[in-house]
C-alpha cells in the first residue's frame, strides 16, 4: 500500500469512528445523553434496565474511538506539510493522543459499570458522572489541536493552497465551540449540563459539519497532481519531521 493510500485510509477513518460513536451512543441510550441532575437511584435503575444494551454499546464505542487517532495521524502530517513547522505536527500527535484517550475513556467506564449492576446507587452515579466528565475535560486539548491546524491552513506554503481561508476560520470556530465542554462541571441543569445546547447539542452539530469538510478536503488533495509529488507514507512523514537516516 503506497503513501496515499495509507492517508486514504487514515482519513476514512474518521467516518468509522464517527459511524461507531453514533450507533453507540444510540444503542446505550445516551443519545441526549442522560441529565446529570438525576439522583442516584434513576441512575442505578437505568442501568439496571439497559445493561446488555449499554455493555453492547460500550464495546462498539471503545472500538470506533480508537479510528479518530489515524485521523488525528492524518491531521498531524497535514500541519507538517502545508506549514513546514515539525514542531506543531509533534504538538499535534500529542494531542491526538489525548484526544483519542478522550473518546474512548467513557466506554471503558461504561463498561466497568454494567459489569456489577448491583452495585449500591451511590457507586454506580459516582461511575456514572465518571464516564461522561472525561469526555469533556479533554476538550481544551480539541481547541489547540484545531488552533495549530487552522494556523497550518492560514500559512500554507504550497502553491495551491489546499484549504479556503473561511474554513481555516471555521476550524477555529469548531475547536471553540468543543472548548466549551470544560465548564459541564459548573452545574447539572441548564445549557452548560452535559446534555445541554451549548455543552452538547451545538458543538456536536458544529463539529459534524466539520469533519464532513475536512475529509472532502483532504480527499481532494491526495486527487490532485501535486499529491503525487509528496510522500505521506510512514517513513515520508518520519523523514520529513525527523530528517533523513540515510
């Protein structure tokens, strides 16, 4: 499999971890998620009632949320290439990382809690509120991941560039809107609730027009003529961040 095939493939990706999340999270019923503001016992009889659903679902997200770190790969050698800065594709591997232990660290506790749903109420909320604030105390990670990739698109050394300027903008328009998550610990009802307009609904809508651009983008790229000219294979990106061995 040659260079551009291993990008076709990491940014195909996202569309399987994004596909996977959203059948998990129907599948476990978390899709409004559950209110926060929900006493122990409402949540205990939740799982309770759905626990081969949520145990089903679990796995199914755990899976697809390991797919966002190739895409998070693919984004890492577009800053590389479009901007020459090796140091912001580091930053944004790392990032990826921590944003790939986001997406898949609720599954893991969604899993751990339907394993014993006879657990006392009060555990199991505590197992509860563990699996959803994760999810959002990452999203400071979203924002400087998407702010180097925007500053990447701004400054775009090709001759062609690759991304419009108004998508640059809406990339940081997007890593914004995840930043907001961080404040679902200030209160349980309300916009800022985990399951609320602002914390929830917006950004999610926000960052799924996103992905859809990105991925058309970066397709189109690895279509054109100069793509040919690049290698985004493994050691291409390893001998262009790290220099050449030979």
């Amino acid at each position: 499999m040659n260079g551009i095939k291993h990008s076709k493939v990491c940014i195909f990706s996202l569309s399987v971890a994004m596909t996977s999340l959203t059948v998990a999270f129907i599948l476990c019923g978390i899709l409004p998620p559950q209110s926060p503001a929900n006493s122990a016992q409402t949540v205990a009889e939740w799982y309770a009632s759905h626990n081969t659903r949520i145990q089903i679902g679990a796995i199914i997200g755990s899976i697809g949320a390991i797919f966002y770190a190739p895409f998070a790969a693919a984004m890492a050698w577009e800053v590389k290439r479009i901007s020459g800065n090796s140091e912001a594709a580091y930053l944004q591997v790392i990032l990826g990382v921590i944003a790939t232990w986001g997406f898949v660290s609720p599954w893991t506790t969604f899993m751990s809690t339907s394993f014993r749903p006879d657990r006392p109420a009060e555990i199991t909320h505590a197992l509860y509120d563990s699996a959803w604030l994760p999810l959002y105390t990452v999203s400071a990670s979203f924002g400087l991941q998407f702010a180097f990739l925007a500053w990447a698109m701004l400054n775009d050394k090709n001759r062609t560039m690759t991304y419009p300027r108004w998508f640059a903008y809406y990339t940081v328009f997007t890593g914004l809107s995840q930043m907001l998550g961080i404040f679902v610990v200030l209160t349980k009802t309300g916009p800022f609730a985990w399951n609320g307009l602002i914390a929830f609904w917006i950004p999610l809508v926000i960052f799924g027009v996103w992905t859809n651009f990105m991925m058309k983008y970066m397709t189109a790229r690895l279509k054109s003529p100069a793509a040919e000219e690049e290698d985004p294979s493994v050691d291409g990106v390893a001998n262009s961040m790290y220099g050449s061995t030979s």
